[in-house]
C-alpha cells in the first residue's frame, strides 16, 4: 500500500487494492432481492436507484447508482452511494481516525496526487453527466480540494474500478475484508430469486 503520511504511490496503492479489496463486478440492472437487500441495510426504500454499481462478494449491493435527480425532481449529487453497514461502519472508523484530515493536508502538498484527485473529480462529473447534468452541482466526497466523506470515496473506488480515485483506493486498502463474517442482510429465499 502506498505509505500514508508519504507521496503518493500509485502502483503501490494499486497493488494493494487488488491484494485485499473486493474485485469489480459489473454494473447491473437492479432486482426485487436488491431492492429489498437495500431496505433492509438502510432502513428505507432506495431513491433514484438506476443500478447497481457494485457487489459485494457476499453477493449483495454495496453500491448503488443513483439518478442525479430524485424523482420528485430534486437535485441528488452523489451518484455512487455505499449502502453495507458493514463497510460504511468499517469507514465510519477510518474517518474517527482523522484519515480525511490527512488526505485532505497530502492534496495540499503533493501535486501527483492532486492532479489524481482532480482527474477522479472529473470522471466523476462524466459519469453523472452522462445521465443528466447537474449545472453548477459538485462531484461529491470534497473532490477535488479535499476530503470531506470517505464513504463516496469508497463507493467511487468500488464502482469505477481501481485506478480512477486514488484517495478512494488507498481508503479501500485500508479496509478490513468486511464481507469475510457473512452478508450485512440475508434475504428470504422467495425474495433472493429476483423476482
């Protein structure tokens, strides 16, 4: 993994990803057993849900891509949204541990990996633009100055693939395997079938 407090290393960080994160799986069309899934880690039914952006390898979401517009027309910027408790928990831990504060002072001072930080800001942008623009609406997560949530971070890294959020990723490395003790939900056998 790359050194924390040192410059960034992309191949470094990159190699730890691969090493102890979950793989990319692909975008997919949600089903009956993710919606509830995602009920049942959040507490409420999901808005603006367009897909999955990526599975954990318990087999649930983890991340959803949610519409740049909720369906009563307000504005949602946050396309990638991390919905396991247990890897939201894991990151809750992360940020406690002022990792935000120390990324967000790197950005100031090291110029590779600010320049890695805006290039995610920017796909980012693509990525919701691609669906409906938001005029004059951030990326999310702080990008690209700073870091204000680890959790978008995260859910970006998982959705894009490592590579795109260099702060995302190290973030990712830093996690411990949470699928590894089971699902975060476990669905009834007549809601599993997609139907």
């Amino acid at each position: 993994m790359s050194r924390r407090h040192g410059r960034y290393d992309q191949k470094a960080t990159l190699k730890a990803v691969m090493e102890t994160s979950p793989p990319p799986t692909p975008r997919t069309d949600p089903t009956d057993a993710d919606v509830e899934a995602f009920k049942q880690q959040l507490g409420r039914p999901p808005r603006g849900l367009r897909a999955i952006a990526h599975r954990c390898p318990c087999g649930q979401p983890d991340v959803v891509e949610t519409a740049p517009r909720l369906p009563d027309g307000t504005p949602f910027p946050t396309l990638y949204y991390l919905t396991c408790p247990k890897a939201s928990s894991a990151i809750g831990t992360l940020e406690a541990n002022g990792v935000m504060k120390e990324m967000t002072e790197r950005l100031q001072t090291d110029p590779e990996l600010a320049a890695a930080y805006r290039a995610a800001h920017e796909d980012y942008i693509r990525r919701r633009d691609e669906i409906e623009v938001l005029q004059g609406f951030p990326s999310a997560g702080g990008m690209p100055d700073r870091v204000k949530c680890l959790h978008v971070l995260v859910a970006h890294s998982l959705a894009a693939g490592p590579g795109v959020n260099p702060l995302g990723d190290e973030a990712l490395a830093m996690l411990p395997e949470w699928w590894r003790k089971g699902a975060c939900v476990t669905l009834d056998d007549r809601e599993g079938d997609g139907k």
